[in-house]
C-alpha cells in the first residue's frame, strides 16, 4: 500500500496555497510555502509549518524562478510539489525538473501537458480519438493568403487562436476577408510576446455557444472519471467571472455524452491527476476546445455538488494511490455557483485595484464557503492576479442557490479596496441569468457593465452602500455580544 508524500511544497501563493495547505492537514502531511517579499505577511505563508522567502514583489523574480522552487524543496526535504494554478501550474519543463529531482510534481505527468499544451497537436489528437472539435485547421498557417483560403472553406466569421495561447489571450475574430492580413499579423505579434511563440491557426467561430467544462481526474493506474460539468460562460474579454454547476443547458444524455469525450480525450494523452476539459456548446452540439492540465479556480463548486475533495483526491493520486471513487459514485447533488471576487474599480472599466484592505467581514450560514488569502489590514499587492476571493453557494437547487448568493453578496463586507462585488449582485437579479438562457455574449449583450456603474454610482448617491456597512455593523456587535456571553456562561459552567 503505496504511502502518502512525506511533506508538500506549495509553488504558489494566495487561496489556491491555504486551500492545499488545508486538504494536506487533514491527511498529515507537513507543509511549506515559498513566498515573495510582497507576500511576507500573507495569510498562506502563516498557514504552513515551515516558510521560504524566496525572492522579490514581480513574479519573474520568485514564483517563475524554477531553480530557486526546486532548491527549496531539495532544502527543506519536500518530496511533493503542487504547483496550484497560474505561475508554473502548466509548465512542463518545471515539471520535468521536479522529475529529474525525484520530486513528486502533484499535477500530470510533463508528457501529457505538453500533448494539450499545444491546441494544434492536442486537436489532432481529438481527431484520431473521435472527440468532436470545431471545424478548421489542424496544421499551422504560414501565410495570410492560406489564412483567407481555410476562412472561406469553413465560412466567416473565423478565429486565430495562438496554439500556445491561454487565459483568454492570442484569440482575434476576423468576420471578412478584408481584416485578416492586419488580425493575423497582430495576433502573431501577441503571441511571440506572450508566449515565445508565433504559431497561430484558424477556427470556425461558433456564434454565441456556451463555455462548458468537465471535471477529469485520474490515477496513475489507469483509472480516469469525470465529475461533470461546470457552466462557465459569464465571461469578460474571455475571462470567466461566474461558473455554475450543473448547466441548465445540458439534458442527462449530453451530460454524460460529453463526459465520456472528456474522459477519452484526458486518457488518450496518458494523463493522471486533476484536470479540465473545455467546450463549446452550441445548439445542442459541443466541440472540444481545450485542456488546462491543472486544478481550476472553480474547482470548489464540483466538491458542492460531488462530495469529492479534489485536492485531497490530487495528493493520494500523486502519492500513489488509486482513486477512491468510480464513475458510478459521481452524482449531483444540489446547485452551486462560485463568484470570483476580485479588486477591481467598476468605476474605471474594472481596472486591477490593489490596496490595503481596511474591513473584511466574510457571509456565513448554511450552504456559504468562501476560499481567501486575506484579512483586515493585508495589502493586495500590484504584482499578482487581484482575485481577494472566492464566495461559492450550494442550495437545493439553482433558484435558491442564486437567492442564498444575494444574500452571501450583501453580507460580505470589503473596504479599502474597490471590488466588483457590484456587478454580482447585478448579474443575480438579472432575468436574463435568473432564466439560466445566457451564453458567452452575455455580458456584452445585455450591457451588464454599464448597469454595473449605474448601480454604484446610485448606491453612492443614496448612502446604501453605508447604510448596508452599518447594519452589518451592528450584527456583528450582536453576535460578538452573544458570543461573549455564551463564553462567560459556559465558564460558569466549569
């Protein structure tokens, strides 16, 4: 009976960092954080039993310097190392270096992630394993005169994609054949500077399709199952803002329909432990897209409605150990959805907006968990991604969950820092969204941003937002009192 990994270093920072530390204490695994000069007093790096600084503020000088992570695991005696997500989370070659180093990298074997790195190669491998993909080219284009020739084949409009894009970038749409000289050289150009790479391809664009998801994780004993979907489509410049699950547009025949393509295209690479694999759906068919080969953001929403822990799930796998669980253990239980809070301006186009958090006061009750890195007085610092949290809901079913989100959005209390907690609230009482018929235009189409600034600047005019802190304010005395008293009762009692 394999044992499990002797103690795990965190290659990362921020929620994703004390999510992992978390799952590792409850199996009993010693933990240790690297952390940058910004991060000196985050609350992860207090989270874990041993600390390394291991460099400056910019991520180029820490969290993305390979030799400095691996010395400090050889250092300290960390035989495991989970790159969470972002950073060196996809990097093969990081992952080849933990091998070289007998170091367990807590993700998929480096193989497999350069198989789905490229979406070229990981295209051609959906096509020999009958996975459906989008309509367009499976070999890179040389030249604009090719780009105009596959574009009329497949039929405008189309998209360049960078085959070693990702996070929404190297993406152009072309919708005549009078743009595509100026969009194929552009988007060469991003994504040489992006990725060190100027390889891009033409797909068909699906207009207004649904981003759908599926959970895969597997063992290195050949076992792989799916933990459905997640619906992410409320999406800005190709970033995804809300994720539900289930989607309201899938019956239980495409459900399970998709999550044996998903199933097949994870175990055609050779792939082991956490992963997603992404689709357009539109129109009742669906078309695979892409795999990130880590652990997502919204990963909390499929242990609402599965029960299974996937972190944990990621450490025995990575240890060694089989999956605990079979396709046919994987239910659906219930509604969740999961709303990335983030420190954004929506004054200001929903700027990055770094700063020291003043107040913060999380929702709570039943159905309420929020994954953060952050507490009164820690300072988001400008380097890094400005998510503050994850407030993720579970109901019955979707109409409650997204009422018991409305209330989890009006008791959850930032200050200092401007946040977007605005545009959730207005996304929920939408009925657009409400009605769950909503796609990847949703946000452009129905012109939610610019309600969004409305909506601030009429809680400014009005002093709701004040008026809200103070009633938040005197709860909290309330339950502190309550709280006080039942202490000194309890003592009395002793």
């Amino acid at each position: 009976m394999p044992k499990m990994l002797s103690k795990v270093m965190v290659a990362n920072r921020g929620e994703i960092a004390v999510r992992i530390f978390r799952a590792c204490k409850e199996l009993g695994i010693p933990t240790v954080a690297v952390y940058s000069e910004a991060d000196a007093h985050a609350l992860f790096v207090k989270y874990a039993d041993e600390k390394f600084c291991i460099g400056p503020g910019p991520a180029k000088m820490s969290y993305l310097v390979k030799e400095k992570l691996i010395d400090t695991a050889l250092k300290c005696g960390a035989d495991g190392i989970h790159p969470g997500y972002g950073f060196l989370a996809e990097n093969d070659a990081f992952a080849e270096m933990c091998r070289e180093n007998r170091i367990e990298f807590i993700g998929p074997p480096p193989e497999a992630m350069r198989a789905m790195g490229s979406k070229i190669e990981s295209k051609k491998t959906m096509i020999a394993h009958n996975v459906p993909v989008v309509p367009g080219t499976v070999d890179p284009i040389s030249d604009a005169a090719e780009a105009k020739r596959i574009a009329k084949e497949v039929g405008y409009p189309v998209m360049i994609k960078a085959a070693a894009g990702g996070g929404g970038i190297g993406i152009k749409k072309v919708d005549k054949e009078d743009e595509m000289e100026k969009a194929l050289e552009s988007n060469r150009t991003l994504a040489k500077n992006s990725f060190g790479d100027d390889t891009v391809f033409i797909e068909k664009c699906i207009t207004n399709p649904r981003h759908i998801e599926f959970q895969v994780i597997g063992d290195k004993h050949g076992h792989m199952i799916h933990a459905n979907e997640r619906e992410c489509s409320v999406q800005r410049r190709h970033q995804k803002l809300i994720e539900e699950t289930p989607s309201c547009a899938l019956t239980p025949e495409i459900r399970a329909e998709m999550g044996k393509a998903a199933v097949t295209a994870a175990a055609a690479v050779g792939y082991w432990n956490a992963g997603t694999c992404e689709f357009m759906f539109s129109d009742g068919k669906f078309y695979f897209l892409e795999m990130n080969t880590r652990l997502q953001v919204e990963h909390p929403i499929t242990e609402q409605i599965t029960g299974i822990d996937l972190a944990k799930e990621q450490l025995r796998v990575a240890s060694g150990h089989e999956l605990q669980y079979r396709q046919s253990d994987v239910g659906i239980r219930g509604h969740a959805i999961e709303c990335r809070i983030n420190a954004e301006d929506p004054l200001n186009n929903f700027a990055p907006a770094p700063g020291k958090i003043i107040r913060y006061a999380e929702p709570g009750g039943i159905g309420i968990r929020v994954d953060s890195g952050v507490y009164p007085g820690f300072e988001i610092p400008p380097y890094y991604d400005s998510m503050i949290a994850k407030l993720i809901v579970w109901a019955e079913d979707r109409p409650r969950c997204i009422e018991r989100m409305k209330r989890a959005l009006w008791e959850f209390q930032i200050s200092g820092v401007r946040h977007n907690i605005p545009f959730h609230e207005v996304v929920m009482n939408d009925d657009v969204f409400k009605s769950g018929d909503y796609n990847t235009s949703y946000i452009p189409t129905y012109g939610i941003l610019e309600r969004v600034t409305e909506y601030v600047k009429t809680k400014k005019a009005d002093g709701s937002a004040q008026k809200t802190a103070a009633a938040m304010a005197a709860v909290g005395a309330v339950v502190s009192a309550m709280s006080q008293a039942g202490a000194q009762q309890q003592g009395g009692k002793k």
